[in-house]
C-alpha cells in the first residue's frame, strides 16, 4: 500500500516505514505528525484519486531529527562585465519515518478563515454639512520624475553596473560623453570602485557605440578581455 501525499509543500509517494527528508517542520524530534492532503491511495486492489485530495485519508509519520541536507553551490558570472559571486546554501531538513497510512477516518485539520476587512465608514456630515476635506494635501499635484535617460554605459566591455553609475553621478551617461573623457580621467572618477578596471578602450568603445557602428564594435569587443587588448 502506498500514497502520494503533499508534505511541506513538497510531494511524496511514500510506503510504511519509509524513511523521508522533507523541508523543514516546525514540530520537535520524538513527536507525530499527520499529513491529511493525500492525493493518490493505492492499497493494492484499487487506487483512489483525490480532487483534488482524497477526503478522510491521511499519513501519519514520527519526527526522526532535524538537519541540514548537503551544499549546494550557487554561481552567478556576467560575461564581460567582470561579475562573478559564488554563495553556497544548505536547506534545513526533517527526517520522517511513516508509520500508518489511513484510507478513511481521519479528520482533516482546522484552518482559520482569513477575516475580511470591512470597508473604512464614509464621513459622516456634520449639522446638514459636508464633511471639511484638507485641501492643502489633496490639491498638492505629485512630483515629476525626470524623463530624461543616459545611454546604456554597461555595453562598453569592462563596464559594469556600479562602473555605469559611479559615472552616471560624475556627470558621464552617455557614450558621447565617455568618449570625450580620457581614460585617465575616467580611472580617477572610478577609483573607489572595488577591483582593477583598465579604461584605456573605453572611449573609442564609447565612441563606436555614439557613431552607432554597433557590428564594429562588437567584432572588437570579441577580441577583449574584460575592456583589455587580449
């Protein structure tokens, strides 16, 4: 006999004393839990299926231990943006053993109805009047953002996202205006920027991408590595 049930979000086929590793559960080691969505039950002769979970079936199981399951590592890398960040991550784990599947009989767990939220009372009017409005706060139109927009100065190899925006506040957000900027200049706006930048390309790169030679400019950002002549 075997069931497919739903436990911590997670599904399971699973058999008596079965042994399984489910997301953490927030019950202590030594103690029983009842898993009642159970979706599929097949006990041998017949196989039942919920919809879309079986009424009255359950699966009763004895927490084992509590423990972290292996790492997992988690690798980001941008290409030609000089990015790279490695996290490592270890899912927190609960060790069952099933003792019992039931088929019928079990009572399904009370969950609370979320309480609906009434609507806020309508002011009321005051001696035959309406109800005073702060008008200092509701005539008082919202503030404009800015429509004007830079280029896009991450399309330039060696340039990345804190790069573009260290000389987005220097005064530098277009191609046109990189290209005008000598790379010494550039490497002394940029030099509290973490890690070792070399700008000597970044302005005829800039200057390429203002004249919109786009095939040009890729063709040689092939032959770089990270901004640099190979």
């Amino acid at each position: 006999m075997y069931a497919i049930v739903e436990m911590a979000g997670q599904q399971f086929k699973v058999a008596k004393d079965q042994k399984v590793y489910v997301h953490r559960l927030q019950v202590e080691e030594g103690k029983k839990v009842t898993f009642d969505n159970v979706l599929l039950l097949d006990d041998g002769s017949s196989v039942t299926i919920g919809a879309p979970a079986i009424d009255g079936a359950a699966v009763e199981a004895k927490v084992v231990k509590h423990l972290r399951g292996d790492k997992v590592i988690v690798f980001h890398k941008k290409r030609r943006k000089g990015y790279k960040k490695k996290n490592g991550h270890r899912q927190s784990l609960t060790e069952i053993v099933i003792e019992s599947i039931i088929s019928k009989g079990a009572k399904k767990a009370e969950t609370k109805k979320a309480e609906t939220k009434k609507a806020a009372p309508k002011a009321k009017k005051a001696d035959g009047k309406a109800a005073p409005v702060d008008v200092s706060v509701a005539s008082k139109p919202k503030a404009k953002k800015a429509s004007g927009k830079g280029d896009d100065l991450k399309k330039i190899e060696g340039i990345g996202p804190k790069i573009a925006e260290t000389l987005s506040n220097a005064g530098i957000s277009t191609f046109a205006d990189l290209a005008k900027t000598d790379a010494a200049k550039i490497s002394e706006i940029i030099a509290d920027v973490r890690g070792n930048h070399v700008t000597d390309t970044w302005p005829k790169q800039a200057e390429l991408a203002a004249d919109g030679k786009w095939d040009e400019l890729q063709k040689w950002q092939d032959e770089l590595d990270g901004g640099v002549a190979k």
